[in-house]
C-alpha cells in the first residue's frame, strides 16, 4: 500500500496550506461570525478554490473533474480544517456533488455538477432531517415551488410527555391555635352599640380540636406539541395539554350535619341566596373536573433568510389549580373549628348572645380555653360550590427580535393575559350598605345566625377576574470571549411597561373577597406600572481572571389606596403615587475568581464576594395615606414611609467546589 505523498499530491498539500493560512483564517472567521454574514463564508473564495482545481477533484473527465481520488480530496479537507476555512467544500462538492454525478442525468449534470464545479452555485444534499436521528429511510418533506426552483420543507418534530404524581399530604393545620382577644373603644356585638373603652375585650376568636388531617390528590398530565417547519423561515408550534387531579377541591366531602340542616332550615335569611343542592355536600355530588384540555399555539417567522429579523407570538389556553391550603379548610373547620365568643363590656350583665367578661380568660390553659370556646362559642360554617370551576386564564403574545452589529439582539413585544374563574370565598350573610358602607348582617335588624348555631356562613364562587397587558423591550448581548488573551464581557437591558386589573378581589392573589365578590367591582391593581432591570458580566482585564458581574432592579411608579379601606369615606382605589421616578431601587454586585484544575483532576474551585443593595438605598413601604374625618382630610403624616421593604447593603464571601 502506497502512504507516501507522490509529488503531485504533496504539490497539492503545499498550495492548500498557503492558501488558506494567506488570508488570516481566524480573525477572517471571526469577523464573517461577528457581522452575522447571511452565508457565513465567501463565495469569492469558492470561486478560487474551482479556479485552483480543487472542486473537480473527485469527479471524472467526463463530467468536467480531474479524475482524481479521495486521497487528493483528504489533503485539501486537511488544510481547510487546519485553517477553520467555513466555505462548503463537503457538503457541495464532496456530498452533493458526487451525488448528482452519480445518479443524475445529463440534463442535472449540466444545470447542477458543472456550475457547482466551476464555483458558481452551491449545492446541499437533502439525506436527512433535523432530529433524524441519521435515519436515512424516513425523511418526510416536500418540495415546493419557488422563484427560481424548489425549497425543501414540511419538517414535523413531535414531541410529547405523561406525567404522573401520587402525593399524599399529613398535615397539621393550627389555625387561631393562639388565642385573639379583640379590643375596641365600642362595639355592636348584636346589641347596639356597647362602650368597651379598650378596658375589657369584646370577642375571643379561638380554633380548637383535631388539627391534623391526611388526604391524597392524584394527578396526571399529558401533553403533545408538534414542531412544524412547513417553509424554511416558518415553524409552527401546535400543542395541547390534559390535567386532571382527583382530589383538587374534596371530591368526597360530607357538609357537617348541624350546619347543613341550619342552612335548609334559614335559606331565606341568606343575603347571598345560595343553591343548597350546589352548597351541600353529601359525600358523592361533587365531580372532579375532567376537561382541562389547553390548546397551545406558537410562531415564529424569520422575515430575511439569516434570521436577522423574526416575527414571534403566540396563544394559548391554562388552567390553574385551586389553592390546596384552602381547599383543605373545608373539611378542618368541621374538625378543628375557630369558634367566636362575644363578652359583654366588664362589669356589665351580659344581653342575648353574650358572655361576661373574666380577667383569668386571659391566662387561662388551652383545655379550659377548648371547654370555654365549645361551650360558649360559635364557629363558623364553611360550604364550597359542588359545581366548582377551574380557574383557567388565555395568554397570548406577539413581538419581533432583532440581531444587531458587534453580538447584539433586540425585541421588543407584547402581552396580555385574561384570567376567569378564579376560586375565592365570601359570606353569605353579610353584605355592604346601600351607600356602599360596611356593612349589612353583623347586628340587627339582620338576622342574627350566631344565635342560630354560626359565626358566618363562608361560600366559595368563581367570580374573580384578572386583566393583564404588558409591553416589553430587551437588548442583549451575551457573553462572548474572542479569545484566550481578551477579556470578555456580556449585558442585558429589560424595560417592562405593565397595567393589571382585578374584580371580585383586592389585591392579586387574593382567595377572600370581603364581604363577596360582587362587593369589588373592576379596579387597577396596586403593583409597579413599570420595571428596568439591567445585567452584566465581564473580565477584569489583568487582575488575576476575576469576572465582575451585577445585577440592578429599578421600580416605578407604583399607587397605593387614599383611606382606611373602601368602605371609608373619601376612599381613593390607587389614589396615592410614590415620589420619583424609580421609588425601588437594588444594586447587587459580584466577583468571581475560578482557580484552574490541576492536571487531569476534575476538581475546580471558585471563590466569590457579594455586595447586596451596594448603593444602600433605602426601599421605604409602610405608607401613611390614611384621611383622619369624614371630611377627608390627611393625616399629618400622609405620604410618609414607616419602614423598609429591603436589607441595608451587606456583604458575602462564598466558596463553590465541583467535582
């Protein structure tokens, strides 16, 4: 077997290297790399590279080659990997080319091989898909007509996934385990108005018996997306997802007997009229819910063929879960009740529904506080809808990014969410004023169902709504080295432009709507309308390898409520901006140092420094912007912070080990 070079081919070898290394291979890479070049190598080198010979390397006389072998097309795949060359010579001539020159006809030869040879077209041989897995038998795309020929397209990437989660949960649920003793200067605990003057309390509020519950929730999710590219600059993403859990919402609860013949028996004295085949629950009424199926639709669509500028958005459909610490109440506050004592101001005779006021209530133990409460007390009676709903939200979104000179990349989008059916509690026994003023059904001439066995009558709804839209602008460039003797460095810039509305709640996550959630109309939630967040990372040019990198957080512009709540006179939802333009600010900072590995261990070691909140700004919160009279009038105080929502500056050294 021949393996020294003959002299024509160690001729080729020579005049391979000095080409390639002539024009400065790496920096020429890097640059056609930095611009973002739409072909990522240089035609006009392809031209040379014919004009050298070598494209008709591996073809035969007759179709226009040199008849030359793979031993000449090796020496030429040699110098071009030495010297990080990017032009196609495999893919066009090697692949592509041999393969027409193999199995094409004439007719192909000429419009195809001959060109292809002569450096004027490039070719691309169509064996395989992405994600094929090199399965060469299946590759399901088409060809479609376009200016000029054919585009290959049709590509589907089907992806899917089951999930399957068994928990099983022991909990210990205390609630008002502590005794609270409410005071007030005077109250009407179903009486009239009685003068207390903070000397004895009015109400004991206590939770006694079983705290401890076990329960299960099944779930299961299933999902399905197809990735679709039916032309080169298009994909689609069409997807659905499935959930189910067996037990979100009790699916097996038993309304306790006592309170669901109070409730038949008093229906009519509701004043929110409640179904009570829909309230009560028997053990086997309440259906677990089985049609969460969310469709899920994306896109994304490169306007230019290098992708410089893309169109991206997307919709979809969610449904969200019902808090589980609240489901759980239902069933614990038949087992573990907080029941509510009403005393009569000290010294005098208890009325109807009263107990008289002992100091020794004060100290006394846990088990003559469990026999006061049961004996004196009543508790609450808690009912959730049989014919709940899931709460579920419609996202959707649309934008364009942008790639930018020196490594940078802009967008800029849009987004709004809806969100329906969101789980909240109310009571069906009290209600607001006709004025709008708190509130109907505490005190006569409302029915008084705590002589009746209750405290409250808690219902849940699914009335609650969100409204969600938001605009946002980034600018990236990520962390890039151009080499081993330079330095580093990476940045981010996000502004976020947002507005949030809510009805049939207070405040965004919010599970209780007092007294209902017919009660709050639609209203602008009270969180930043804007945020600007910026990131760094970068090489500290001769300082030992140290990387700097921060992270600052800039909030503005957030409104909170005028008054003590919204049943108080001169009430103003959001009627209170705070001062300046970014009220909340936050500098973190960072360095790091990483120690190289010592010869072939795969231990590394790093060592950090942390400074939290460096500018030391203070964060206020705690706003006064409470109105002193019916006139409405500030408190002397108004627009002033009482205390902080963050930490002073402080510092941290770390220490990281990988092995």
């Amino acid at each position: 077997m021949q393996l020294v070079l003959t002299e024509d081919q160690a001729l080729l070898a020579r005049t391979a290297n000095e080409f390639i290394t002539a024009s400065e291979p790496l920096a020429r890479l890097r640059k056609l790399r930095d611009s973002r070049h739409e072909r990522g190598y240089a035609l006009d080198r392809l031209v040379r590279m014919a004009e050298l010979g070598w494209t008709g390397i591996p073809f035969a006389d007759a179709d226009g080659g040199l008849g030359l072998g793979l031993a000449e097309v090796v020496l030429v795949t040699e110098a071009m990997g030495r010297g990080l060359a990017p032009e196609p010579y495999i893919p066009s001539i090697v692949l592509a080319g041999r393969a027409v020159a193999l199995g094409g006809s004439a007719q192909h030869k000429a419009t195809w091989l001959h060109p292809a040879i002569a450096g004027q077209k490039v070719l691309a041989l169509a064996h395989s898909r992405r994600r094929g897995r090199f399965d060469l038998t299946r590759a399901p795309v088409h060809a479609i007509r376009v200016d000029g020929g054919f585009q290959l397209a049709g590509e589907h990437v089907i992806k899917g996934g089951l999930s399957l989660d068994f928990p099983t949960y022991d909990i210990n649920k205390d609630n008002d385990g502590t005794p609270v003793f409410t005071y007030a200067a005077t109250q009407n605990t179903g009486n009239g108005n009685q003068a207390y003057n903070f000397a004895s309390p009015f109400r004991l509020q206590y939770g006694t018996g079983n705290p401890f519950l076990n329960t299960s929730n099944k779930q299961y999710g299933v999902y399905l997306q197809d990735d679709w590219t039916p032309i080169k600059q298009l994909t689609l993403n069409l997807g659905i997802r499935w959930d189910y859990e067996s037990n979100m919402l009790n699916t097996h609860a038993v309304t306790d007997p006592n309170g669901a013949d109070t409730l038949r028996r008093y229906a009519n004295q509701l004043l929110v009229p409640l179904d009570l085949n829909r309230y009560i629950a028997t053990g086997s009424n309440r259906n677990t819910f089985k049609k969460a199926f969310q469709p899920r639709v994306g896109f994304s669509y490169s306007v230019d063929p290098a992708g410089r500028t893309t169109i991206f958005g997307g919709w979809g459909l969610y449904y969200d879960r019902i808090p589980f610490d609240v489901a759980v109440d239902e069933k614990l506050k038949i087992t573990h009740p907080t029941f509510f004592t009403q005393f009569a101001p000290k010294g005098v005779a208890p009325a109807a529904g009263q107990v008289a006021w002992n100091d020794s209530y004060l100290t006394a133990s846990r088990a003559t506080l469990d026999a006061f409460s049961r004996a004196t007390g009543v508790p609450e009676l808690w009912v959730y809808d049989n014919q709940y709903k899931i709460p579920r939200s419609t996202q959707w979104s649309v934008g364009v990014r942008q790639l930018l000179p020196a490594g940078l990349a802009a967008s800029v989008s849009y987004n709004n969410q809806r969100s329906k059916d969101l789980f909240t509690q109310g009571l069906a026994n009290v209600r607001l004023n006709p004025d709008g003023s708190c509130c109907y059904g505490f005190g006569p001439p409302a029915f008084l169902w705590n002589q009746h066995g209750y405290a409250n009558i808690i219902y849940s709804s699914n009335d609650g709504q969100t409204w969600y839209s938001a605009v946002s602008a980034t600018l990236d460039r990520a962390y890039s080295r151009p080499s081993l003797d330079a330095f580093g460095w990476g940045a981010g810039l996000a502004f976020n432009y947002a507005k949030r509305e809510l009805q049939g709640i207070d405040n965004q996550g919010d599970t209780f709507a007092f007294p209902t959630t017919s009660a709050i109309p639609k209203h602008p939630s009270n969180d930043e309308k804007y945020r600007l967040v910026a990131n760094w990372i970068t090489d500290i040019p001769y300082l030992w390898g140290i990387q700097y990198s921060g992270l600052a957080t800039f909030g503005g512009k957030q409104r909170i409520d005028v008054g003590c709540t919204r049943f108080c006179p001169f009430f103003q939802a959001g009627g209170y901006t705070l001062p300046g333009t970014f009220p909340y600010q936050n500098v973190d900072m960072r360095l790091r140092k990483d120690f190289p590995r010592f010869g072939r261990s795969a231990t590394a070691v790093g060592f950090t420094f942390d400074v939290f909140n460096a500018l030391n700004h203070d964060n206020l919160g705690c706003w006064n912007t409470n109105v002193t009279n019916a006139a409405g009038a500030h408190d002397v105080n108004f627009g002033k912070a009482t205390c902080v929502v963050s930490d002073a500056r402080r510092y941290q050294f770390g220490a990281e080990l990988n092995f």
